[in-house]
C-alpha cells in the first residue's frame, strides 16, 4: 500500500489534485452521445462511467449505435455486429457482412477545406485541401493499378512523415492493398526483420532526410533494403530533400522517381473504391522485436477505421475545425492514429524532423502560427520541454489550443503542473495508453470527465478495461495486470505466418484464461475511475515479494534530480548464487553533459526514494551509465537492460535506437557475485 500512498493518493479520501473539470453546461458529443444512448434504449445513465459501464456490458449495442453515428460509409450493411456466444480469446468476427473502403472515409469530404499541413525541420509549411488530396490519391491509386498492384498486395513506405506517406497510404487503402511502414530512422536489418515477413510487392521511399539540422543521405540504406527484398516489383523514390536531377537511383534495382510512377496514372480518372470486408487487412504494424522477431500483426480496415473514429470524435470532441498534430513518425502506430482524424473531416499537421530544431520552440510556434487545437506528444518530449524552461503561455499566442495528449510511457504527476502552470489552465491534458497491439487506445482522453494529476482520465467506450491480480482477481487503489475482458473491432485479426494463432494466443492470452492480458502494470482508482499507469508487467520489480513499476522511481529522480540526471532506468537483477535468493533493484542514471555522479547523489535518491515511496521501494544499488538503451519509436527497453545484467544477447538489436549502449550493462563490477 506504501506504492499507492505515494503515488496515487494525494489526500486522506484517495483522490488526487484535479487539474481540469468539464464545464457545468457540457455540450462535448461524448455527452451528446449519452444522452442519445438513454433514449434509445429507455435507460439512465447519469455519468461518464455509467454509459462505460453499458457499452461494456452490451457491447454489441454499443458499437452498433455508434456505427449509426458516426458517419461511416458503406455499400452493403451487416448481417451481424458480432456473435456474443464468442469469446475474446476466440476473436469474433465483426460486422459481418458489411463492406466499405478505408480510404473512402478518409476521404469523404471532397471540398476546399485543408486537409493537410505538410510541414517539418528545415520544410515550408504547404497545405493540401481535401480535394486536392482525393486527387493525388487518385493518381497514386492509378499508378499502382497500372503496375498491376490489386487486393491483397502488400505496399510499404520507407518514408518519413509527409504527404506523400499519407497519400501512398490511402492509394494502396482504396485498391484493397495491405500498407505497412518503417521510418527512415530504422536501419537496415530493423526494415528487414519486418518487411521480409510481408513480401512487399512496392516500396515507397525517399533520396534524404533532415534530422537535427543536418541532411542524412537515404538512398544507402534504401539499396540495401530493395536488395534484401526478392518480391519487391517495384521501387518509388519522392525527392524529399533534393530536387530529382541531384541524385543517382540507377544502382537501385527496380527504381523509379516519383514524376515517373505518377506518369503512369491519369490526372482525369476519378478514383474507385473497393468495396471490402470488415475485416479486410489495412495495416500490418510490428512489436518492438527486442526479444525476437518483430510479430506482424494485421488490423482490419473495419475494425481501424470504426475504433479511430470512436476515439477522435467521443473521446477528442473533434470536428471539422480542429486541426491535429501529433509529433510521430511513420514507424510508430500515433502516425496511423494520427491520420485517421480525417475521417472526422478536420485537419491534421504531419510534421517531419526533431520537435527542437531549427528551434526549441518549433512545435509552439506551428500552434500559434496554424492555430492548432490538439497537440499530442510524448512524457519524454514534455520533460524536455520543462528542461528547456519553456513556458508557452508568456511566449506564444496558443489561444487555439483545446488538448494536450501524451502517449508512449506514463506521464509523471509534475508534468501535469507544467502542462497547467506554462502551458494553459483550461485544456484537456489527455494521458493516452494503448499500443500497437491493438492500433489505438484502451484509456485516454475524456471532455466528460475531470483531469487528476497523475492519472489517465477513464477507460475509453466498448473496451472492458479491468486490474487483475496475480490470481486473476479484479482490484482496485492497487497494483496489478491491465486486462481486457470481451472482443472490441480492433484486435489483430491474426498476426501474419502465424499457423494455428499460436504467437497470437501466448502473446495475449497465455497468463489469465479467457481474458486478454496487456502487458502494462498499473493501478485502478475506485474514487476517481481513474488509472495509474506503471510500466510494462514484465520489467516489474519484486524484491522480497513487492512488487511496484519502474515509472513509480523514475518520477521521483526526474523530478528531484532532473538538473543533474538525463535518464534513468531501473531493472532486476536476480540472484545466480546457490547461497541467496530473490531478486534486487538496480538503477541505472545517465548524468547531464555537465552533471557529475557521485556517491553522494546516489544516496541521495535512494534516501529520496524511501521518504516518497517505502524502504521497500529502495534500490540495492545506484550505478551510472553513459546511455540507455530504446527502441526506434521512443520506448526505453527495461527487459533489455535485465537480460544483458544477467548475462544474456539481445539477438535483434537493429530495433534499438541506440543498440551500442547494450554493451553498456555487460559485466558490470558491481553486479557480479549476487
């Protein structure tokens, strides 16, 4: 209870600061849509939490009324939302019958109105409406077609976040293609571990990329790919950074500039849509592969496609005219999550480059300038913000601003307080938590629910979120397994090569039976309904049979020590010595440039650690290291770390960011013996 005292309760009744509440008059469409809930089905529904609490329960209602909501369009209806005899672990079939197009919901509003902002590092921002965009998708759809690219096929991008990322996208969407994407920042064998699985038939990439104020030649790594990729047929290449005629594609096998494969569509044919199933493969998204292969899972164009638009409209109150941006790139699932905002028919900004460069302010001054309303980033990029001392609201104009979210690790409870003190008073600062697995979110922003410092808002409608124990018992005010316990559209329809769904079912149903198992660790506050986000379940720490999250120690030094310490990760290590037993935590600091460790600052956060937390919760060791190792999309791998403590190889390191900082945590001194 000493972890829950500390960072879930902030007064004697167990409910935290609160940040930001709705107003009293609540116009926001999640309250629409309860109120029209209520109606139809002769129920009350007095909050939030009562209509979660429906559409769990009937969750074949649910998704059927706001399928009738939302706007969707389709050719044929379905014969059945879902069999409810099914359970999760049989992964039921959804709207059955039903046939529709991704790209055409994406692309539905074919007016003036910018769609677009395409903008970045070293970039002018340039401005796509949506009819712009319908027609170079158009095109783009009729170049694949002429190159004999139908149903099924797979397309892939090798590509930063740019228009034509998106437009390559909706194009292979609107023949019924499977698209799929890695970003520039991968390297060779991380493209290859997960392209070579999918047998691409095209590769869409670019000659350059700017990162940090500097250009970083692609065309290197592009003809390693293209050469580790038999099925390849054809290889697009978008002069992103040079103009055409300043670079050489002849060494590409296969290759073509993109004035090329554009030539062979036709500005004058209007674009089809193929109509398809539900549960029509979209997008194949891949795990982080740190400890094996990555696993292709395969998302469903119904299942995406209603899951976005339930989260962007009920959950972001978006409409047409908020305009989004969330700092991704095309190798994290934000980017497909990011893009399925037009299906709202607001706008969306795909920003390329660092978020500090050419200034720190970057991001700000696109809020101001484009009058953005939701900005989404990451806890990592809030913590440099407040390391930089930015303070938004004296700076810029950010009148327009109505969210903030966050994603990718839990947010700490003094972001919260930089967000409300430097940012603005009267935002929804939106702590989101999902995951590739299911391309979305499981819990996240809510205009219908107050902001408490430190927690994600509320489970999200239709998802039957629960904390279960380690004897699969629900509990609440205390740590324990999120889990899932009946279907929602978005799960993978299958992982690819898979025979029989065996990767499927050990990757989600192996710990409790019948219920799907997340992976995260955190806590239930039965006060507030809301969730406390701990880490990942298997880098867990449990000395003398505690167990707590990794988060619950980086909070305390990020906010303690963040003038001195850049990083931090904290691992187990478990005993290999016949005379002892159990496990011991070990934290690892990474200093600042010009911070210098000391015993003195060890124990100095070992003692802050015990005033915030407990004795228990104190690490047997305070170590420095010069790095920490993560993945390509932001994610600091603490299993990683442990298994290279204990010994062990990290046989795919081409998913890592930073692989050499592996070598790091190898044959320490100091860990030796236990």
């Amino acid at each position: 209870m000493d972890s829950i005292k500390s960072s879930l309760i902030s007064d004697e009744n167990g409910i935290p600061k609160m940040m930001w509440k709705p107003p009293i008059e609540n116009n926001c469409r999640m309250e629409e849509f309860r109120l029209k809930v209520q109606k139809k089905f002769g129920i009350t529904l007095e909050c939030y939490h009562d209509l979660w609490k429906w559409s769990t329960e009937n969750y074949s209602d649910f998704w059927e009324m706001f399928w009738s909501e939302s706007g969707i369009i389709y050719s044929q209806i379905c014969n059945q939302v879902v069999d409810k005899k099914l359970s999760i672990v049989d992964n039921p079939e959804w709207f059955a019958g039903a046939r529709l197009n991704y790209a055409e919901n994406l692309l539905k509003f074919n007016d003036d109105k910018i769609a677009v902002y395409s903008t970045g590092e070293q970039r002018p921002t340039k401005t796509y409406t949506y009819k712009e965009l319908r027609k170079l998708v158009s095109k783009y759809a009729a170049a694949l077609r002429s190159m004999n690219i139908k149903t099924g096929d797979r397309v892939v991008g090798y590509i930063p976040n740019c228009v034509e990322a998106l437009v390559a996208m909706l194009a292979a969407a609107s023949i019924g293609a499977i698209y799929s994407s890695t970003s520039p920042d991968f390297g060779v064998m991380g493209v290859l571990d997960r392209f070579q699985q999918i047998e691409p038939s095209v590769i869409f990439s670019v000659d350059a990329v700017w990162y940090k104020d500097k250009t970083h030649n692609h065309l290197d790594k592009l003809k390693q790919v293209v050469s580790g990729l038999p099925t390849l047929k054809h290889v697009v290449i978008i002069p992103f950074v040079n103009d055409e005629s300043k670079f050489d594609i002849s060494e590409i096998s296969k290759s073509m500039m993109l004035s090329e494969f554009l030539s062979r569509g036709s500005d004058d044919e209007d674009i089809t849509f193929e109509q398809l199933p539900f549960n029509h493969p979209l997008f194949v998204m891949y795990s982080s592969g740190t400890t094996g292969p990555p696993k292709c899972m395969v998302h469903s164009a119904g299942g995406t496609l209603i899951q976005h638009m339930k989260e962007h409209i009920l959950h972001g109150n978006m409409d047409r005219n908020d305009i989004l941006l969330f700092y991704t790139t095309t190798g994290w699932m934000m980017w497909n999550w990011l893009v399925g905002a037009l299906s709202t028919g607001g706008s969306i900004v795909l920003y390329d480059g660092s978020p500090f460069h050419p200034k720190i302010t970057a991001l700000w001054e696109l809020v101001e300038s484009i009058k953005i309303t939701i900005l989404g980033t990451s806890a990592k990029c809030l913590s440099m913000m407040e390391e930089y001392g930015m303070k938004p609201n004296q700076t810029h104009k950010i009148d327009s601003l109505h969210t903030m979210l966050s994603t990718g690790s839990p947010l700490a409870p003094h972001q919260y307080d930089f967000v409300y003190t430097h940012v603005k008073t009267d935002l929804v600062m939106g702590s989101i938590s999902g995951g590739t697995d299911i391309i979305s979110c499981f819990m996240g922003q809510n205009f219908a629910v107050p902001v408490y410092k430190g927690e994600v808002q509320e489970n999200n409608l239709g998802m039957a979120m629960s904390c279960f124990d380690e004897t699969g018992k629900p509990v609440y005010n205390e740590p324990g397994e999120l889990v899932c316990t009946t279907p929602f559209p978005c799960m993978p329809t299958h992982f690819w090569n898979d025979e029989d769904n065996v990767l499927y079912r050990n990757a989600y149903f192996a710990k409790f039976p019948g219920v799907w198992s997340h992976g995260d660790y955190c806590i239930f506050n039965s006060k507030t309904n809301g969730i406390v986000m701990l880490g990942r379940s298997d880098a867990t720490l449990n000395p003398n049979g505690v167990r707590f999250g990794t988060t619950e120690l980086y909070g305390i030094v990020e906010r303690a020590f963040g003038k001195d310490v850049e990083d931090c990760v904290a691992v187990a290590q478990r005993s290999v010595s016949a005379s002892s037993f159990g496990e011991r935590v070990i934290l690892f600091v990474k200093m600042m440039q010009n911070a210098l460790f000391s015993e003195d600052l060890a124990k100095k956060i070992k003692s802050e650690i015990r005033r915030l937390l407990s004795p228990r919760h104190v690490p047997a060791l305070v170590l420095e290291t010069k790095d920490i190792p993560y993945t390509i999309s932001g994610k600091k791998v603490e299993m990683a770390v442990a298994k290279m403590v204990a010994g062990g190889y990290i046989a795919h390191s081409a998913s890592f960011r930073n692989p050499e900082s592996l070598e790091l945590f190898k044959n320490i001194p100091e860990l030796q013996g236990f």
